[in-house]
C-alpha cells in the first residue's frame, strides 16, 4: 500500500489557527485518517469525524503512557522523569484508574455546588473593578476570563494568591509553547513552585484540595507519591484554568459574532444551559486531544498508523460533523448540543467539566447582566489566536461598552 503523503496544516490554509474548521471539514471529506504536519512542524496521525473521534477515545491500542511506551521527547520539551509527567492524564489503566479514585473526591458534585457562591462573589469583584475603571472599555481575557477561574482553581487546590502574569506565563508555555526553552523553562519553574507549597502543605493542612490529596489514602491503603502529587497538582493547576478562561472568551466571541443569539440570550437568561453546551460544541476550548501514542499498527478508514505514532483526536471536528450535528456551522443557543465532546470521551473524560461548566454558566450571566451593551471593540480578524492545536482561545478580547 502507498504511504499517504504528510498535509502541511499551514499550507493548507494560512488561516489555520484563526479558523481551522474547513481544514478539518476538507480532510474529513476525504476520511477519518490523515498524516499531517502541525503548526509546530511535528507531523503526526489526525483522527476527523464524530464516530471515528468517539471510537478513538475509548481505543486502547491509543496509549497516553508516553513515558512508559514511548519517547516523550515526540511531545514534550520536559523530560522522561519530570514530575510534571506524573499524573493520570499521562497514564492507562490501571494506574489511570487508581490516580483518578484518588484525585475524584475532590470533584464531587456538592463540593462542586457548593462553590457557586464564591464564583459568583469574584465575578462581581472583577466585573466592580472592570467598571470602577470608567474607561468602559476591558481586555476581557485579562480582566474577567483568566482571573476568575485561575483565582477559583487556586483556592479550591489551597494555592496562595499567585502573581497572575508569573503564573499566565507558565500555563501558557506548557499548553502552547512558544519554543521548546521557554516551554522547559515553564515546567521548571512551576516544578520549584509547587515543590515549595507541597512542603508547606506537610508541615500545616488546610481545608482544601492539595492538603486532601497529600493525606488522602483509599480503602487498599493506597496514597500518592510525592511525585505523584506534584503532577496531579501541576495538572489540575493548568487543565483547571484554561479550560475555563477559554470556554468564557471564546463562548462571548460567539455570541459577538452572531448578535441575534446574544440578544436572545440577554432577553432570556433561561437559555443559558443549552448556550454554554451549543459554545462548547461550536467553538471549544479544547481543539484537539492530547497526544495518543499507536502501540500498534492500527487500521482506520483503508489507512494503517504504524505502531509508536503520535495521533491526535480533532474533539472540534467530531463537533462540527453535520452527520451528528445538522448544519454544523450555525451558531444556535436553542440547538440540542448533547452529544458533543468538548471534555473529551470515555476514561479521560474532563474530570473538571461540572466545575468549568458552572464557573463558565455565572461568568457570562454576571457579564451580561452588568454590561448589556457590551461589544467587540475590535475586528475579529485581528484577534491573536493561540499557537498550537490543543487549547483554542484567544490571547486577548477587547471589549467596550
């Protein structure tokens, strides 16, 4: 059989990382397998299409036990032994399994409840500041998107208030990064932070996450090690915020590029629910699954992904498939979007989705209400999207009103 030829991404459309539906669209018409080259120049498998990208998930030939069976340095500028690498999204049954029993207690569905009120106390600390400015105009991102969930996320893991810009710096490189130093700076840095709070969690506990984790020991006498709590911590950390920061910032650039649907939803903040699933289905903050490794061959759609490949599942392609989703394009707040799958499938579901949803539900209801004639203040082809095709979200989002 030929070998299929790599995609250069980039090529395809120079517009990729502003918009890379109708890539993902063009390949999918084509089939459920590609080989391409990412923004990044590392050419790896893509998995298109709803039922081809559900199937993935829950495929164990498709490992993300990258430093088990694999070489790291593929996907990583941090080593094999970096702590940073220990933790359940880095792991296959069944240490996925036990990391996750020990990590779950702290996402229950009432402890997730019962943080309402505080997320909606900081998003009317943040939106006071944005208006006490008198400007009337706001980096949205900067403002309102990125510090409430990171302030939220901190506190719910027992984290002192950390300098916002030190701490953007480091999740940015580690879910986007710039090159592979700055991206090895990051996970050093962040490594040395928290090796400093896990020591002072040991000598004083708190009511909160990390103090839980350290001590938390299930039935089996099973408990984390302390590399272990370093990767949980560094994961829940930087999956727990920008989740969110990009779920706010992307869901209010869908409803500014469609100016009916938002007048719907501001007459009507009972639509809010199927608002939040219809932006996560649209335009998500998650573009693309982490990186899979093909512990062997495996045959999809007439084409074969040799055995110690790096594949991706296109989460925003299976969401804009018109088989699941009829006119797929359509920005629709009523629309039924269940079925999508921004937070993933199977085991590696989002373990934070109750909390990003809720955290994304008071967000843009607060901002809503407070700023009813809040607007783009700039054109939408100026925005600058983030590198990269795991985390889709914008760097900034001028705003007035």
């Amino acid at each position: 059989m030929a070998v299929r030829p790599v995609v250069d991404l980039l090529e395809l459309s120079p517009d990729f990382l502003r918009d890379p539906y109708p890539v993902y669209a063009k390949l999918r018409a084509e089939g459920p397998l590609h080989r391409v080259r990412n923004p990044r120049g590392l050419e790896l498998w893509l998995i298109v299409g709803h039922d081809a990208c559900r199937a993935a998930f829950t495929d164990p030939r498709l490992s993300r036990d990258w430093v088990g069976s694999g070489d790291i340095s593929l996907i990583s500028g941090a080593g094999p032994d970096h702590p940073g690498h220990a933790h359940m999204l880095m792991a296959d049954p069944p240490d996925h399994t036990r990391l996750r029993r020990l990590v779950a207690r702290g996402f229950t569905v009432r402890r997730v409840e019962s943080m309402a009120a505080r997320v909606q106390q900081v998003a009317d600390e943040l939106l006071d500041a944005m208006e006490a400015d008198g400007r009337r105009e706001a980096d949205l991102i900067t403002s309102y998107a990125f510090p409430l969930p990171m302030i939220v996320i901190c506190e719910l893991l027992g984290v002192p208030e950390l300098d916002r810009d030190r701490f953007r710096v480091w999740s940015n490189e580690i879910i986007a990064p710039t090159n592979p130093a700055n991206e090895g700076r990051a996970y050093t840095e962040l490594l040395e932070y928290l090796v400093a709070l896990i020591a002072a969690k040991r000598e004083r506990q708190g009511d909160d996450m990390l103090s839980a984790l350290i001590h938390a020991v299930d039935e089996g006498g099973d408990r984390l090690s302390h590399k272990e709590l370093i990767g949980m911590s560094l994961l829940i950390l930087v999956a727990g915020h920008e989740t969110t920061v990009n779920l706010i910032g992307n869901g209010m650039l869908g409803l500014f590029a469609h100016p009916d649907q938002l007048a719907d939803l501001r007459a009507d903040t009972g639509l809010l629910d199927g608002a939040i699933e219809e932006m996560l289905r649209y335009d998500g903050p998650v573009e693309n699954s982490t990186f899979r490794l093909a512990l062997e061959d495996i045959e999809l759609g007439g084409d074969t992904i040799p055995a110690g490949s790096p594949v991706v599942i296109a989460m925003a392609d299976a969401d804009r498939d018109p088989v699941r989703f009829p006119e797929p394009d359509r920005f629709d707040i009523r629309r039924d979007a269940r079925g999508h799958i921004a937070f993933g499938h199977g085991l590696h579901y989002c373990l934070g989705a109750p909390l990003a949803r809720m955290e994304g539900k008071i967000a843009i209801r607060s901002l809503l209400e407070r700023f009813p004639g809040l607007a783009l203040a700039v054109d939408e082809r100026e925005l600058n999207w983030m590198s990269g095709m795991l985390i889709r979200g914008v760097r900034s989002i001028p705003v007035r009103w």
